[in-house]
C-alpha cells in the first residue's frame, strides 16, 4: 500500500492555531515539536467575505517561521482557488 504524504515541502498550507486563527503558509518541514512555515498570512474578514492578511506584523515573514504544533489544531493542504490567491499575494503572480 503506497502512503501519501497530505502536503509536501513548497506546498501551500492552511492551519488553524488554538486560538481560532486560519493561517495560510507555505510549508517547509515539520518535525514532532514544530510546523516550520514562511510567509504566513491570517484569513481575515473583509468587504463582507474574508481575505488575506498580514500574520506576523514584526517580523519578516519570508524566513522560516517554527510554530509549536501544541497550538495547532490541524494542517491541510490548501484548496486550489485559496492557494492562487495566496500565491498573488505573496508574490504577484497570477495563476
């Protein structure tokens, strides 16, 4: 039986912590302790929908970010239409 990883390394993720924040990242590796992320934005509500948001405020956000999995309820892989908004608003390319 072949055993799929559910998202692999450059794959954009979507987590959400304890405290009921929806985080959108991209994914760099995970070990036992901590989810290691770049370029995390928040789902925010906007306009009457929602949108992405700056997570880190401080910080820069394009260098690897280790989150403590204790805080986080789960990881997924990002549905397609997210992650090409995502991917725009990190980069400015259009998918």
């Amino acid at each position: 039986m072949l055993i799929e990883k559910p998202y692999a390394k450059n794959d954009t993720v979507t987590f959400r912590t304890s405290a009921g924040e929806e985080i959108v990242a991209r994914f760099v590796e995970e070990n036992d302790k901590t989810l290691t992320i770049t370029k995390p934005m928040a789902l925010m509500s906007k306009d009457g929908g929602f949108g992405l948001g700056p997570w880190l405020l401080t910080a820069d956000p394009s260098q690897n970010i280790p989150v403590n999995k204790s805080i986080i309820q789960f990881v997924v892989k990002t549905e397609a239409n997210m992650s090409s908004q995502y991917v725009q608003a990190t980069t400015g390319v259009t998918i």
